[in-house]
C-alpha cells in the first residue's frame, strides 16, 4: 500500500504555470472595468454597454457547464483537457480584444473575447481544488489551492493598476459631456492596448503551448492513499447517463447546495469589484481634493483589496493545511467579510477615503481566509466523486447566484447609487455567515486517508512480523 503513492517534483512546475494562466485571465477581467471609458470612447458605445460586457462574459460559463460535467462524468474530458480549454479560450480572449481595436467597428470582437474570457474563467474557477486533489498530498492540498488563487489575485492588482496607470482619461470642460474622450487621446489609448494586449497574447500562446506539450490528467502514481483508493472506485463505475443524472442529483444535497451558496456570493462580490466598486470610487473621489487622477485612485484602493486578498490566499492556504480547521475558518473568514463590508458601507457614507482603502483592503484578506477552507469542505463532502464533476457543477451553481446579485447590485446602483448597494453586499455577506455556521460537513476523504494509513500500518507490521518469525525458524 505504501508503494502505491508518489510525489512528482513537476507538479510545481505545473503549479506555476498555472498561476500564470490565472494572472492574465483575472488581469483582463480587472482590468476592462477599470477603463471602460476608453472603451466608450473609442468604440462610440455607451458605459452601460461595456459594463454589460463584463456581466454578460459570464453567460457562456452557464450554458457551458452541463456539457462540460456530462464530459468529465464519461472522462471525455479531465484535468489536461479543461487546463488547455481555458489556455486556449485565454488565448483567443486576447486575439479577438487585440484585433477589435483595429478598427471601431469592431467592437463585437471585443464582446466575442469577452466571451471567450468569461468561459475560461469559470474554468479556471473549478481547477484549483481539482488540481490540488489529483497531484498533492493531503497535507499540501491547502497551499496548492491557495497559490492558485494567489494568481487570480495578482492579476486583480495588475488590472486594477496597469492599465489606468498607462491610459489617458476623459476631457470635461463647460461645455461638453466628461464621459467624451479627446479624439487625440484615444489615438494613443489605443496604440498603448494593442500593444498591452499583444503582449498578453503572447504569453497566452506560450502557456497554450506548455499545457499541450506536458500536462497529464493525473500522475502515473497517485499522491496520496485516499486519492489512489479513488481511482480504483473510479475506474470500476459503470458510466451511463441514467447515472450521470442520478449522481448529479446526490451531488447537490443541502450542504453542497449551502457551499455552493457562498461561494455564489463570494462570485457576487468579484463580479462587483469589476464592474460597480471601481465606479462607486470614482463617484466619492470627485467630490474630495485628491491631487491623483480618481480612475488612478480607484485602481489604487481595488489593487489594495487584490494585494490583501493575495496575501490572504496564503495565509488561509497555510491555516487549512496546518489545523484542518475547514468549517470554524471558512465561518471566521464570512464574519470578518461581513464586519468590514459594514466598515465600507459607514466609510462610504461619510466620504471617508482613508476608511474606504482599509475597509477595502480588510476586506479582501477576509474573503480569502474563508474561500480556501470551503473548498476544502466541497472536497471532503463528495470524496470519492471524480473533482472535475464536482468542481464544473459548482462553477456554473455558483456563477448562476453570483451574476444574479450582481445584477441585482447594478440596479440598486442605477437607482439609488453608492450606499444601498454597499447595505446590499453587507446582506448578501450574512447570508454567507449563516451558511457557513449552518453546513454540516462531512469529512469523507480525511476518514478515507486515516483508515488506509492505519491498513498500511497493520500490513507493514504483519510483514514484518512474519518475516521475524520466518527468520527464527517459527
């Protein structure tokens, strides 16, 4: 039994380039609510057409994920091939965005790439626990998602700094409306994207390439005694789709369904930040003197949130692998998600901007520290489900909830502005606390892994018993 494990070095390797992978997907998401703006001005459309874009990316993720849970349920598809779907989604993501700003009219290029990033975003969502279970051992599963995440997270700060950073903003004056945009200035926007998103290209196709050339669904051994029991339950499952429907339907049980909730609303918030947050920044920094442009501003205080939240992937990545504490962390982390999203609202609604960066950032760091340990609970409650099932059923559930409150965010938004919408994510965040206190989770996969490591124990010691006898002469 103990020879039926194996570490492979080149799972960091992987590791690594999936983080990449990550960075340049969230990099675009970030980034395009940042300067929406030039968008409108160059292509002549109006915010809310832009700020749909970003919304309405996540549509193919809905229609996508059946099709995609039916493949993984009859291993069409696994980990290599939904790795390098999302490279290649990344990948042309970024052609289509380079070659809209060719010319203005095409701008359904730019809503085709966006498409085409959503998807490999709700992809990419689904990957980190999958990932980890298939090629970590138990005792690293906690940092592997983490890292994961911590790419997603700085390509946040890179979104929300770089290309605000780069870019010129909008002209007002007396006597036209602020949203224009100096012709002469979108002329050099538009140089400066096109050459930001070629080089994104780039590294788009280089990641492409690495995945096709070396990924494997699983290692040829498995990491760890539960993970190679699982493969064995796996491989002997008659695959039919009277069964493909049937495990859906005990997938989703009331503590899935609760995960899959908090998960929806942590999605909520991310689907804010892009669109609305950097918006509501904006709205407050017009009012204060700030000697720095409010788009750079507002990009500043987001990269706090995408800073902490990077760092906050680490520290709970750590915390889950070092105390398996899954369901006391991830009710810690909705609490203090909660607490500083009612610092926001109060920050907001005293203009204070110092208070509205350190809620922010807070903010951030809390959210990771509860995300991490609920996919852990999501991975121990369906032990020995094949990941890549579990995962993609959860990636479109929890798109499904979270472009929902988004939405529902954007109408309070519209009608109300700032405040309301800030009481609505405050809301939506107890929500997630109560759930968190209200699953009951099932440690499938760590009972499995405790009984195998006491089965090997007892066979080594037989082992080793017989061979003593047999040496005496017994």
């Amino acid at each position: 039994m103990t020879n039926a494990t194996h570490l492979y070095k080149r799972r960091w390797v992987f590791l690594c380039v999936l983080i990449v992978l990550q960075l340049i997907c969230s990099y675009n998401f970030a980034g395009f609510g940042q300067i929406n703006d030039v968008y409108a001005g160059y292509f002549k459309v109006t915010y809310a057409q832009t700020d749909w874009m970003t919304i309405a990316s996540f549509a193919g993720v809905v229609l996508i994920s059946p099709f995609l849970a039916a493949l993984s349920y009859f291993h069409v598809v696994a980990l290599r091939n939904l790795i390098i779907t999302a490279a290649v989604c990344v990948l042309f993501a970024f052609l289509c965005i380079s070659t809209s700003l060719v010319q203005p009219l095409l701008f359904p290029l730019l809503v085709i790439g966006q498409l085409f990033n959503g998807c490999a975003g709700a992809i990419l969502v689904s990957i980190p626990s999958i990932f980890a279970a298939l090629w970590f051992p138990d005792s690293q599963i906690g940092t592997a998602i983490s890292l994961n995440m911590f790419g997603i997270s700085v390509g946040n700060v890179l979104g929300f700094i770089v290309p605000v950073t780069v870019l010129h903003y909008p002209v007002s004056d007396n006597t036209t409306n602020s949203t224009l945009i100096n012709n002469a200035r979108i002329v050099q926007d538009r140089v400066v994207l096109l050459e930001m998103y070629f080089s994104f290209l780039s590294v788009a196709i280089a990641v492409a390439v690495f995945f096709v050339a070396f990924l494997t669904d699983k290692p040829p051994q498995p990491p760890s005694l539960c993970q190679a029991a699982k493969r064995d339950i796996v491989d002997k499952t008659k695959r039919t789709f009277y069964g493909f429907l049937r495990d859906t339907w005990a997938l989703f049980s009331l503590n899935y369904a609760m995960l899959a909730l908090i998960f929806g609303i942590i999605f909520h918030i991310n689907a804010w930040q892009y669109t609305m947050m950097g918006e509501m920044i904006r709205f407050i920094a017009h009012t204060q003197q700030i000697a720095i442009p409010p788009d750079v501003f507002g990009g500043l205080i987001m990269a706090s949130t995408a800073v902490s939240g990077a760092v906050g992937s680490v520290v709970s990545g750590k915390i889950v692998d070092t105390y398996k504490r899954f369901k006391l962390q991830a009710f810690v982390g909705a609490l203090a998600a909660c607490l500083f999203s009612v610092g926001l609202t109060l920050a907001f609604y005293f203009r204070s901007i110092l208070a509205i960066a350190l809620s922010n950032a807070m903010f951030g760091f809390a959210v990771r520290i509860c995300i991490v340990p609920v996919y852990e609970l999501v991975l121990e409650q369906t032990y020995p489900t094949d990941e890549s099932f579990v995962s993609i059923w959860l990636s479109g559930a929890q798109t499904v909830i979270g472009v929902a409150a988004a939405e529902v965010g954007r109408i309070i938004y519209d009608a109300a502005k700032v405040l309301p919408v800030t009481i609505f994510q405050t809301c939506a965040l107890f929500l997630a606390l109560v759930l968190a206190a209200a699953v009951k989770p099932k440690y499938n996969r760590r009972a499995q892994q405790q009984a195998l490591e006491t089965q090997s124990i007892l066979e080594e010691n037989t082992r080793l018993v017989t061979e003593n006898d047999t040496r005496n002469g017994f």
